[in-house]
C-alpha cells in the first residue's frame, strides 16, 4: 500500500513537529503559503478510525500552529479543514487535518452557499441524527494505566522479602 | 482581545446570539450537549445535517480557547461526524473551522461546521493545490517552524535531538549497572559473613578485582566523552580567550 503521507513521515521532509502519535508537516502543495498538515503516524484513513487521544491532540496542535501563523506569518485568519472521503474532497488515502493561512483577498474557495432547505426536511434530519448520539461524549478510555502502577508494587515486594529474612536471621 | 474586562465580555455574551443559542435562551434545534459545547442544525445548512458546535464560554476565535476545550471538541468532531454519517447514509463529512474575517468567518462567537456530503452535492470548499518554487518553501518552513517552537516547545524527534537523549539514556544505564554490581558485592559480604567468616581473603580478592574493573570502565568512558567533546572544547577555549 502506497501512501504518499507515510512516506513523507519516514523521510522527514518538511516535518515542523512530531511528537509519539502525531506529525504536523509543510504540504508539499500548499494551496496558500503555510499549508500545513496535521496527521496520525499511524497510517489511518477516515477521520472516524482515529482514536479519541489522537484526535484530541491532532486538533490541539493544530491550534498552536494556526498561532505560530498568526505571528511568523503575519496573516489574518486560518482555516481547520478535514475533508472526510472523496465526496468531500479528500485527496490522500491517509487523514489529514488541514490548517490553511488566509489572506485578505487570497481568492481561495473555501466557502459554501446555503441551500433551502424546508422545515420538515430540517426536522426529519434533526429526528435521524438524535437517534445515534447516544455514544456522543463518551470517550475510549486508555489502556496503558494499569501497567505503569504494576512496576512500583513488584519492587516493594522484594523489599519486603528481603527484610524479612533479615529479621529471622537475627535471632 | 486581551483587554477585555469582566464587564464587556458580559455585555458581548448577552448581545452575542451564539451565546444564547449554547444557554438555551433562543431555540434551537438541539442534537447534543454536555458542560463544554452545544450542537445544534445551522439555521442555512450547506446540506440537510449541517451542524455547528458551539462552545458554550464566549471566544472570538480558537487560539483564545484552553487546550483541554479544543482537544474536546476535536473529540466531539470524530464523533458527531461518525453519527451524520451512520444517520443520513453519508459518503463523507466537511469538518471546518475558521478563525477571522479573512477566513470567512462571519459571527463574533467561535463554531464548528460539521458538513454532511455525498457525491455530487455541489457544496463548495476545494482545496486546491498549487506549485511553490523551493526557496519560498525553505522560507516559509524556517519561519514557521520558529515559531512552532515558541508555541509548542523543540521540535521533538528529528535527528539531532534523537541521539543526544539516547546517549544521556547510555549514561543512566550505566550508572544503573554500577549501582548493581556495589549491591551484588554487599550481599555477597553478607553472605560469606552469616557462613561463619571462613573465607574472608576470597571476597576481599573479589571486591578488589570488582573493583578495578569498575575503574577501567570509568576510565574507558572518560577516554570516550573526552573524544566526542573535542569539537566543542574547542569553542569553550575561544570562548574563554574571548572573555
């Protein structure tokens, strides 16, 4: 599997961050000057399979970026952009979170036109999506915990026996 | 931004619609809330199911916004879109955010726009990529990244950095080891002592060979850093003479 995203993760070009799960990198076509991408490390492809820490994070970094922008570029706005599979524009099979400086005037296209849309449209739209947000707000919890508490106890332990030993050999 | 007092941020919160559109107090058509955001239909969707998340603290734009607030909402994004795309039978979703006027930012109340898309709905945002020459990218990239760095700290994981942390890493387990060997020499002690002080010349032969191993390998180790250190003793003399 070809994927131009992890490669450019190995090679590290143009790479401005990266830290355990995530890499932010200059697009190697931008379409404004400063385009950057936010990515997962691990290869993933929709928005939906990234885990919840990641994409916490992914969306933190992201705003520090659009921050570094806002000074080292002196530019007006940023726009945060996933564009979620093809019929949304997506270009590369690996996740991207977009952060796209904007210029007054810069003549990019990243508006839209509302649509008329009648009421029982908008209710019967409103009925279909409160019907699965049950799981909304509840997040994977992280595995690793009970691991790390593990380490410390095992020590202890063998603390204690060796104490212990110590004190029936004294009488 | 800044200078805004206690006062004025409640006079904005109370003319800002979005403000109350989160505290309920215009309605809206609701899909999820918790204690941080609210999610409700935009009133002029792109496409039926648009959604704007709302946090429910007034912020102009998202840079204002605590890390713990923006790391929700992403959470909230993943989420909400894998409902639009369960409930309308979607292709793909549009996760947008824009900060300022030149962004196309529109209301004085920072949102998410959660879009709805299918094949051929004619709804806009292209990102289209474009050629840059090489110096404008290197430019742009030294530029950034410094401040990058000012935002979120050394740039972590690139080469440089990578080999300085594994040799402080060598280091630690070196001393580590030493630690040991000092523990296995007392409880050997101790050992030959509880069987009746037989033997006491063999651990005391024990210990000075222990011993002078663990002065090889300091001196082998001084001999080491002494060598990487070269080039920048160099500078520390140039210093020196300099001052």
């Amino acid at each position: 599997m070809n994927c131009e995203i992890c490669e450019q993760i190995k090679n590290k070009k143009g790479v401005l961050y990266q830290d355990k799960n995530i890499t932010a990198m200059l697009a190697p076509k931008p379409t404004a000057a400063g385009h950057v991408y936010i990515v997962p490390k691990k290869h993933v492809t929709i928005l939906e399979q990234i885990p919840d820490k990641i994409i916490g994070e992914m969306f933190a970094k992201a705003n520090k970026i659009s921050m570094a922008c806002f000074e080292s570029l002196g530019v007006q706005g940023t726009n945060l952009l996933i564009q979620n599979g093809l019929p949304a524009g997506q270009h590369h099979n690996h996740c991207i979170l977009h952060v796209i400086p904007r210029r007054e005037n810069d003549g990019l296209n990243l508006a839209w036109q509302p649509k008329q849309i009648n009421e029982e449209e908008m209710s019967t739209a409103e009925i279909k999506i409160k019907e699965n947000t049950s799981q909304v707000g509840v997040f994977e919890k992280e595995k690793q915990k009970p691991i790390k508490i593990k380490e410390p106890e095992e020590i202890k332990d063998k603390e204690k026996e060796e104490d212990y030993r110590l004190k029936e050999r004294i009488p | 931004m800044e200078g805004i007092t206690p006062e004025q941020l409640a006079q904005i919160q109370q003319q800002c619609i979005f403000c109350q559109i989160a505290s309920g107090k215009v309605a809206s058509k609701k899909i999820y809330e918790d204690e941080k955001v609210v999610a409700v239909l935009d009133i002029n969707p792109a496409n039926p199911g648009h959604l704007l998340v709302i946090t429910k603290k007034h912020y102009f734009v998202m840079p204002q916004m605590p890390d713990d607030e923006v790391e929700h909402v992403g959470k909230i994004a993943k989420q909400l879109s894998q409902v639009l795309l369960k409930a309308l039978k979607l292709e793909g979703t549009t996760v947008f955010i824009a900060n300022g006027v030149a962004a196309g930012q529109k209301a004085q109340h920072f949102m998410m726009h959660i879009i709805p898309r299918k094949e051929g709905d004619e709804v806009g945002i292209q990102v289209q990529p474009k050629q840059i020459s090489e110096t404008d990218y290197d430019k742009i990239y030294q530029a950034l990244s410094q401040g990058i760095k000012k935002n979120l700290g050394d740039i972590t994981g690139l080469e440089k950095k990578s080999e300085e942390k594994t040799e402080e890493k060598e280091s630690k387990e070196k001393i580590s080891e030493e630690e040991t060997e000092e523990k296995e020499i007392e409880d050997a002690e101790i050992v030959k002592e509880d069987a009746e002080e037989s033997k006491p010349k063999i651990v005391i032969d024990e210990r000075k060979k222990k011993e002078k191993k663990k002065t090889e390998k300091k001196e082998k180790e001084k001999k080491k850093k002494n060598k990487d250190k070269e080039g920048a003793s160099l500078d520390d003399i140039a210093k020196v003479l300099g001052a």
